[in-house]
C-alpha cells in the first residue's frame, strides 16, 4: 500500500504546495534569534526578534515566495577588544516564517535591540462567479 500525501487527495485541488510549506516552516528551527509571535488586533500580528548588539544596517527584511524571511549581520568585529566573557551572540542569523495567503507586512521597527514586525491578514472579498456551461 501506498502513502497518499495530503496534496495528492482528490478533493484538495490546488493544495499540492500544502506539504511544501510545512516543511519549509520546519526548517530552520534553531533558536537564535529569540522571538515572540502576538495576536494584536482581530487580522493583525506581531513578530519580535530579540536582536542585541544588531543595528539597522545589519538587518534586511524580505519577503520570498509567501515566507518572510529575516537576515542579520554585523559587521567586521574590532580586534583591538578583549572579551574576558562573550555571552552576547554576534553570529549571522536567518529566521524564516512562511505566511498565509493575504498575510501581508506593514511595517518593521528596531527599538531597544527589539525588531518588531506588524503583519495584516487582508480581509478577503467574497466573490461569487458563475460558470457558463457550453454545449459542443
């Protein structure tokens, strides 16, 4: 016997990138850097990225195929520090997120080695559309 995939099931027409994005959300799931997710208003969310020792410049935000991807890194270390202990990680990282259909981003602010990321669901409008039916 076989494994039916999800995508593969005669009545999800359409969903066969279904499994392609669960695995992309599972990719990635190291846990630098560390982030919160809230729920801020009925279609609204936030991400917040704790991201100390990271400047504007060191940051890019994008968004790639449905997945918002975020990138740190700074730039070259001075060498003339001496670090007796270095608990704050300076490493490279990048943190993905795929998004929902109609998720969009509307805005990113850096406060307090904090970078906050507001998204929005867009309301969907509902539209019915009839399909003609042709004789041959």
């Amino acid at each position: 016997m076989t494994k039916m995939s999800l995508g593969s099931h005669p009545y999800l027409l359409g969903f066969d990138q279904l499994e392609r994005l669960a695995e992309r959300a599972a990719k990635g799931a190291e846990g630098y850097p560390p982030y919160n997710i809230e729920h801020i208003a009925p279609d609204g969310f936030r991400i917040t990225l704790a991201v100390a020792g990271f400047a504007e410049a060191d940051l890019a935000i994008t968004t790639e195929d449905r997945q918002l991807v975020i990138r740190g890194r700074q730039g070259e270390a001075d060498d003339e520090r001496v670090f007796l202990h270095r608990g704050i990680a300076a490493r490279a990282f990048q943190r993905s997120f795929v998004l929902a259909d109609g998720v969009e981003v509307t805005a990113a602010e850096l406060e307090n080695g904090l970078l906050h990321i507001d998204l929005r669901r867009k309301t969907p409008q509902q539209v019915v559309q009839t399909i003609p039916i042709s004789r041959k």
